[in-house]
C-alpha cells in the first residue's frame, strides 16, 4: 500500500499553503480565537472571496457550479490546510464541504439558482437547524413542525446549539410534517423571514458560537421544502456521511501538539513521563488521520461509505480530546491570553464530541453498524 501523495497533489498542497501565508493578516489567531465571532464570520467573507477568485474555494465541485470536478483528495487537502492554521473559511466550510453539494444532488433547479452561486463565491453563510432542547442526537425525536396551508408551510418550534445563527442567511431546517422518521422534512429557510428569534448561548467556546432559534408562525413557501416530503432522513443520512468526515479536525489538534511540545521543550519540560503522554496524544491525532484519508479514499473510488463515517469522526473526536488534555495537563499558563491558537483548540476540544453527532451516538453506530454487535435486550 502506498501511502505517499502524488506530485500533483503535493503542488497543491503548496498553493495552499502560500494562498494562506499570503492572505491571513498578522492579527489572525487573535481572529481565530473566536470560531463564531462577528469579527471571524466578517473576515472569512473577504478570505473565503479571494479563495474563490484563485480558484480554491470549491475546486471539488462541479465545472457548471464553478469548481474544477477535482478528485475528494483535492478538497481534503485544502480542509487539512485550512484547519491546521484554524479555519479561516469560519462557518463557510458547511456551504463548501455539504450544503453545496446536497443541493446539486436534492435541490430543485430555482433552489440551486438561488443558492449555489453565493456559495461558490464565498458570499453566503448557513446554519443547520438539528438540534432541538428535547432532540440533540436524536433527530427522530424532533417536535418543530412545519403544516402545510394554503400560503405555504408554518413553521413553529424551537432550535438550540445552532452554530452560526447570529450572521447566517439561510437555515437548512429540519421539521416534522407527519409522523415517526418518515415525517421529517427539510426546509431552506431565509433567517431574515418574519417570526424567527435568535439568541446567544453564553458559551466558552468562543463569541457568537451557538445560539437558540424559535421559529413562531414563520411562514414559507412550498418551493422553501428540500426534496420531497419524508425524505429528510435520506438527505441527513448523505448530509452526516459529507460533514462527519469532511472536517479535518485532527489537522488543528496535530499542530496544536507541536506547538504544545515545542514550548515544553524550550523550557526544559519534557520528561520522559511528558513524551510518553505527547506519544500517546501524536497517535491518536495519526489514527484520525489514516481514517479519514481511507473514507476519502472510499469516495474518490465512488465507493458508499457506511458505518466508517462514525469511526472516523470518533477518532478525531478521541485525538482532540487526548490533545487537550495534554496541554491543560501540561501547559496550564498557555490558556491564560498568550497563546490564542491553543486555548482556541482547546475551546473546540471541549464540544469535539458533541458536534456533528454526539460522541456516544457514533459509538452506538460504531457497535452495530460496524462491529455487528447484537444489542442487548432491555
């Protein structure tokens, strides 16, 4: 097996990484500090704009939609070098990685009219509305509802944890239209539509972040529904497979380890009890590596990717806590204010098992999905 890149992929690679030495400012881990801020979500307009006009925004996507139909290796590339300096698309990664693509493959033709263009020019910012207070993992359990009238779908219920909500422009929303899983539907959703409320989460992952969304008799038309009626968990279920393992987390935690062991270094502090544990910490970031690559792999031979989707997205969860922890253990003084980038992975840290599908979701997708384990009875 060969695991070494291609002259072409490694060019790449370069590009990337002299766009980014060229484009992000002085101040930018200052910027980056905070993932939902107004002040990153600001920057990543203009920095996701210059993407575009390099071509580096959607290379992955289709010619007719502006990309170049690169392999996913293309696209993963630029995910790896883009976290491991912090994201500086902010929450545009979800348009670029999953949205994007969702709607060339379920959207209607005015849907992607609409839609698609801002995306592919790093004009527009999404959230998705999943979670509910009463609904986190468990979309099955979902209670807003959207009833079909005559002026179009009302929408009435509530959304927690939404990243991004605050600056969004559109919402990609789950809503229940009849009963059991078969009664879900999606809805794209202009967060500026009358009878939606927004409000902050305090919350010490960074300004902005998450937020609560009450939709109250919001009314929107039957062309605002996303395929057809019912058919949201097959659109979740291509929607989870993009989005678990299209965010290269583990990029961030691996630099984060080297910065964190350089510092120790440099002031005589890694002991062997200290590298053992660094060890530890360095395989864990190597193992969510070689899954993530192995599911891109899987979709660059158009290969459906399964139950793997949830064993890449646990070990990048398993590495970024397992750096964390190293560096709260070991370097307690870098999360006071001087060291931006590590308290800011070690913010990320703290919700790496909640976000894109709690943690012990996946490892209950992982028993009987991957490993076929038989479920205990109750």
């Amino acid at each position: 097996m060969d695991f070494s890149w291609t002259e072409q992929q490694l060019k790449f690679r370069e590009r990337v990484k002299s766009f980014i030495a060229a484009n992000l400012p002085e101040n930018w881990e200052e910027i980056a500090h905070g993932p939902g801020s107004s002040e990153q979500t600001e920057f990543a307009k203009t920095f996701c704009g210059r993407l575009a006009d390099e071509g580096l925004l959607v290379p992955h996507w289709p010619v007719e939609w502006g990309g170049e139909a690169a392999d996913p290796w293309k696209a993963f590339i630029l995910a790896e070098e883009m976290w491991k300096v912090g994201e500086p698309r902010g929450g545009q990664y979800m348009n670029v990685n999953w949205i994007g693509p969702i709607l060339m493959k379920f959207g209607s033709q005015a849907q992607q009219r609409t839609y698609i263009p801002p995306m592919g020019r790093g004009e527009s910012l999404w959230c998705q509305g999943f979670s509910e207070p009463e609904a986190g993992s468990d979309l099955a359990s979902l209670r807003t509802k959207a009833e079909l009238e005559e002026d179009g779908y009302r929408i009435n219920g509530q959304k927690i944890w939404t990243s991004y909500a605050g600056d969004a422009d559109t919402c990609f929303l789950l809503a229940r239209t009849g009963s059991g899983k078969s009664g879900i539907s999606i809805f794209l959703v202009p967060m500026d539509t009358v009878g939606i409320t927004v409000r902050q989460i305090p919350s010490i992952i960074g300004e902005g972040d998450i937020h609560e969304v009450f939709f109250d008799d919001v009314v929107v038309p039957e062309s605002a529904r996303l395929g057809e009626e019912g058919q949201a968990w097959e659109i979740i279920g291509a929607v989870l497979s993009l989005e678990r393992v299209g965010i290269p987390r583990f990029a961030l935690a691996r630099a984060t380890l080297s910065r964190a062991i350089d510092l120790l270094k440099q002031s005589g502090r890694f002991t062997p009890s200290v590298i053992e544990q660094a060890t530890r910490a360095k395989a864990a970031c190597e193992a969510a590596c070689l899954f993530s690559y192995r599911i891109i792999d899987q979709r660059a031979k158009q290969i459906p990717t399964g139950a793997e989707a949830s064993v890449g997205r646990y070990s990048t969860v398993n590495c970024e806590r397992l750096v964390a922890e190293f560096v709260v253990e070991h370097l307690p003084e870098s999360l006071c204010g001087d060291y931006p980038m590590l308290l800011a992975h070690h913010q990320r840290g703290i919700v790496a098992g909640i976000a894109s599908g709690a943690a012990e979701i996946q490892l209950n997708n992982i028993a009987t999905q991957y490993l076929e384990l038989p479920r205990e009875p109750r």
